[in-house]
C-alpha cells in the first residue's frame, strides 16, 4: 500500500515533468492539527476525531497542499486545506441528529 510520502514523491515528479502544478505549505504545526481535531462546530452536539496517522503522516509533510492540472480544456483540482479551511468547511455541512433516517429519494419521473 502507498504511503502518504510515496504519493507526494509521485505527485512531484509528474510536477517536475510538466504534468501538473503543486503548491504545498510547510508541516502543519501541533496547533494545526489540534484544530483540526477539536474546533469542529457541528450546529448542535460534537465531534470528536482524532486525527488517523495516514491523515498526520501528510499533514507532517504539509498543511496546506493545492493540486492543478488542465488537459484537454478541462480543470482539474484537489487541495488539502489548511485548519481554517477545515473548519469553516465543517461549518457548511448539514449535521443530522443521530437517528435521523432520511427518506428514499423518490426518482424523477420518466418524459
């Protein structure tokens, strides 16, 4: 299985050829990812996660780190982002309470 340092030191040389763009931050600080960890702000209840170590393994490497690349007239992107985008991205997300069950979708009808 890949580790986290294998798949950067892939994502830099396909940077080297020309292949992509890669911007990354330095490591991400202890206070980095004790923000990730405990300033999640569900809109009732909590969260509490730690941080799994493939997860710490890359944050070692970066806090930040933003993948481009453009073929064929299309965009392509990923970004791990930093703590403050973690957590205000947290912040958009819907929290349902524990025992919500969602109703099927009911598919469209046919034309």
């Amino acid at each position: 299985m890949a580790t986290p340092r294998d798949a950067l030191l892939d994502l830099r040389r396909a940077a080297s050829a020309g292949l992509l763009d890669l911007d990354g931050s330095g490591p991400a600080s202890r206070e980095a990812v004790r923000v990730r960890e405990t300033l999640l702000a569900p809109h009732f209840g909590a969260v509490a996660w730690s941080v799994p170590p493939s997860y710490r393994a890359l944050l070692a490497e970066h806090n930040r780190l933003r993948c481009h690349r453009e073929e064929d007239d299309r965009e392509r992107e990923f970004v791990l982002v930093d703590e403050g985008e973690f957590v205000g991205l947290n912040a958009e997300l819907v929290h349902m309470h524990a025992g919500t069950i969602r109703a099927p979708e009911t598919p469209s009808p046919r034309r």
